[in-house]
C-alpha cells in the first residue's frame, strides 16, 4: 500500500505512465474534525466506486445493475 500525506487543495494522480494520460486524479478538498474530503476527476469511462461498493461488485461476479450499483436488481 503506498501512503501518501497532502494538504488541502493538493492532489495526487493515478497513472500516465503510458501515453502520459492520467486516469485519476484525486484532490483534498476539506479536511475537518477526522474526516476528509476528496474529489475525483476521472473521464466518463474510468469507474470509481467506494470500496463496499467495489467489494459488492466482486460478489456479484463483476456486474453493476442498470441503476449503477452493485446490489442485485429489483424483482
């Protein structure tokens, strides 16, 4: 895991290794009282998901219902 620590209004940036095109790039926006705020900047078709989310997609043999999430659809 690499750890990184930034202050507010700094960023850091997921790929660009080939081509040079990032993937992600997340920056702090607020931190107060324990906890953070991030924002991501990502194109349309990168997906970012929180991780109970991602976990949910796994389960789910990496599929993602119409609505967008992880959760089986409605009967």
């Amino acid at each position: 895991m690499l750890v990184l620590s930034r202050k507010i209004q700094e960023s850091i940036v997921v790929g660009g290794c080939e081509g040079f095109e990032r993937l992600l790039k997340i920056v702090v926006l607020e931190i107060v009282g324990g906890r953070v705020r991030l924002g991501f900047e990502a194109d349309k078709d990168v997906a970012v998901h929180r991780g109970e989310v991602w976990e949910r997609i796994l389960a789910n043999g990496g599929r993602v219902n119409p609505a967008g999430d992880a959760s089986p659809p409605l009967a």
